[in-house]
C-alpha cells in the first residue's frame, strides 16, 4: 500500500470523527437553546421582567450544570468504596477437631401454602365536573368575598348607609374595581328597597343576581363555523399565557373535527415558534412559522395562504407580547389586520386578548387600551385559579362591555374552558 493512500485513509477517519463531533455539538446546542427558550417562557409565566428571564434561565442551566457534575463525582466515589469493600475476606479456619461427628441441623417442616391475596379493587375515579371545576377554580375569590358578605348581612337588619360602605369595600378588596363596585352596590341597593328585603340569604342572592347581570354582556358569540377559515388573533402582554392558551386551543378544536393551522407570529421571543411547534406536535396541527426577527406580517401572510389552500377550518396567529403603551408595537398589529383582511374576508374573526387574572386592575387597564388600539372582541382570563381577584371578570364586562371567551382554572387542557356567566356565578357563592 502507498503511503499516500495510507495518509488519505487516515484523513478520511479523522473527517468522519470530526463531522461525527461536529453534528453532535450542533445537537447539544439545539437542545440548549431549546432548554433555554423553555425557561424564559416558565420565568415569564410566573411574572420576571423581560430583562431577567434570560439571566434567571442561564443560572438555572449552570446550577443544574454543577449539581451534574457532584452527582457523577459522588456516584464515583461511591462506586470506588464498593469495589474496596467487595474484595474476599480471609477464611477462618474451623478450630473444631478432627473426626468429631457433626448433629444434622433438625428437618424444617414444609411452609404451608399462603392463602393468595385478595385481589386490590382500584377505586373508581368520578370525572370532575366542568361546574366542580369553576368551583374550585373560584374559591380563592371565593373565600375572600363570600364570608365576609355572610358576615355582613347577617349582621344587619336593613341595607343601611353602613352595610353598603362595608359592601363597597368588600367588593373592591376582591378586586371589582371602584366604578363596577358603585354600579352594582347602586343596582343592590335599589332592588332591596323596592322589593324590601332584609334576610341574609335573600340579599345574598340578590347580590348574585346583579353580578350575572354584568357578567352576561349581550355580545355576538363566538361562531367558529361562520367563516371557512376562521382567523382567530391572540394578543397580549408578555407573560399572560398567550402561546399556552392557543395551545389548549389548538388541541381542543383539533379533538372536535376541525383542521386547524397556527401561525408563529411572534418573532421577537426567544424560542416562541419553538413552544408553538411543541403544541402543534402534541396537537397534531400545522405550524407555519419563518426564522427568528422575521416580519410578523410575513409570517401572518404565509399562514393565510396556508389555511386557504389547505381548506382549514381555523387560523390562530399568535403575535408578540406587546405593552399597550408602546405605539410602534401597536402599529404593527394593526399592520397585521391588513394583510389577513386582504387574505381572507373580515379576518381576523376574532381579536381574543389574553389577561392574567392574578395582576387584577391592571389587566383591566390593559384592556382598555388595547381595545381603543386595535378593537378586542373577547377575552380570556387565565391563572383564575390563582388569585383572590376574580372580580376583575365582572369589571370587564361592566366597564368595557367585553365577553369573558375562555378562562383558565388550571393547569391541564381541559381546565381552558368557555365562560358560561351563570356558572361563574353561581360557582362564587357557592357556599364551601
């Protein structure tokens, strides 16, 4: 053999090591990053500025990185002492004398058969009602309004000029709001002297009562099936939930017949379209997505054509966490109501604002602006469960004359459910 084809073998052995390692970095990188737009998305969720979810990330990688580390040394160390204490004994040899006859160890009677064991019935698990849901979703608010209202009117005879001050405050330590509170404690107040009721149960569903009246705003409700596709927008502030929520959606209406697409329009978060094709695989729907800083409108484009030529049956673009004060943000929405109307008639169907429910008021404000920038047709509530503040869904409806779409009373996808006003209700005065 020549030595040059001997040095071209070996330069061909260390290519292959070398693109082996090569590809192998390539993929710990990936996973790196995709651990990292992981965390960002987790520290967003539970409420760090923008500024801090990158740093908060990269520690949690590098503390992890050294708890590794100390548990592969330990388990060393640990294997090492096993080893030492695993090496023969010497053998001690028997000082009994030669010749001595040895008894036999007395017969061990046979073990009785063992009588087998009952077989273990598993109890049956009782599904949980979408109402036990709402119920336990709620009872934060709940615990915080409900018994100090009892309190409240048990100890009154009439609906005097002191039970409706410590009703308003009552009302606004839950979170109502100062305008929603004057307007229901006014509408309270009137109905108990014109119907002259004065027992605690009676004027606690008279309280009820006036709270399902704000709640239930006459809005058209939302019709998936009057438009083929239907384009549903999610838009929001960083943090609330915006790609969680169209996930559960996505799955929802993807377990209910209908094709769906979604549209990785938030280009500016670290790992966004990444999350997004997370839930697109678990939900077995179509995402369209382009790389990270693409122009939104592009990729609100492409989804478009996207649900048009594929005949989807519904398109939910999910856009940029966005502050309702920064106004080139919220020009570029209004960007991308223009090029989906051109698309596709009347799109987007449904402009669905997602607000956390635990940041109270200020989700109230949020709303208002949004709705004056972009006009918002819906809402979903998430993190209900979470919060003592549920009265700001009455605040929503009573002030801005929004409908509740969807609120979030948990963690799982079917905790993502339809606002049903009477439940909601019925559900905060229920008594536990």
């Amino acid at each position: 053999m020549q030595w040059s084809e001997i040095m071209d073998r070996v330069y061909q052995s260390w290519k292959s090591v070398g693109e082996y390692f090569s590809g192998l970095s390539r993929q710990l990188l990936l996973l790196l990053q995709q651990a990292i737009g992981w965390l960002v998305t987790l520290y967003a969720q539970w409420g760090l500025s923008p500024e801090d979810q990158l740093l908060a990330a990269y520690a949690t990688l590098y503390l992890g990185a050294t708890l590794v580390v100390l548990l592969l040394v330990v388990l060393l160390v640990r294997r090492r002492r096993k080893r030492f204490s695993s090496k023969p004994l010497p053998v001690e040899v028997s000082a009994e004398p030669i010749g001595q006859s040895v008894e036999p160890e007395p017969e061990t009677k046979p073990a009785e058969p063992s009588t087998p064991p009952a077989e273990s019935v598993e109890p049956v698990v009782e599904p949980v009602s979408l109402y036990d849901r709402m119920r336990s979703g709620l009872s934060k608010t709940s615990s915080a309004l409900l018994g100090r209202i009892d309190t409240l009117f048990s100890g009154a005879s009439a609906v005097n000029q002191d039970v409706v001050e410590e009703l308003e405050e009552i009302l606004i330590t839950a979170d109502f709001g100062m305008k929603t509170t004057q307007m229901l404690v006014d509408a309270f107040q009137q109905r108990a002297r014109e119907l002259k009721e004065s027992s605690p149960e009676r004027l606690r569903d008279l309280l009820k009562e006036e709270i399902y009246r704000l709640l239930d705003v006459s809005a058209k409700p939302l019709d998936l099936d009057g438009h083929s596709p239907f384009v549903l927008m999610v838009i929001g502030v960083n943090g609330v939930g915006k790609t969680t929520t169209i996930g559960k959606l996505a799955q929802q209406f993807s377990s209910q017949g209908k094709k769906v697409i979604l549209g990785a329009a938030d280009t500016f978060r670290a790992a966004a379209a990444d999350q997004l094709e997370v839930w697109g695989e678990r939900s077995g729907v179509t995402v369209i997505r382009h790389d990270e800083g693409a122009d939104p409108a592009a990729v609100a484009f492409d989804a478009a054509k996207a649900a048009v030529a594929r005949k989807a049956d519904i398109l939910i673009l999910d856009t940029a966490g966005r502050l309702h004060t920064k106004v080139n943000l919220m020009e570029e929405m209004k960007k991308l109501y223009r090029v989906l109307g051109r698309e596709i008639p009347d799109a987007p169907h449904e402009t669905l604002l997602v607000l956390d429910a635990t940041t109270g008021q200020n989700a109230l404000v949020q709303a208002r602006l949004f709705q004056e920038a972009v006009g918002v047709t819906g809402i979903a509530l998430t993190k209900l469960d979470g919060t003592a503040k549920g009265g700001m869904a009455v605040a929503i409806g009573a002030e801005l004359g929004l409908p509740v779409r969807y609120v979030g009373i948990g963690e799982g996808i079917e905790d993502l459910r339809p606002f049903d006003p009477q439940m909601f209700a019925d559900a905060l005065f229920e008594k536990r």
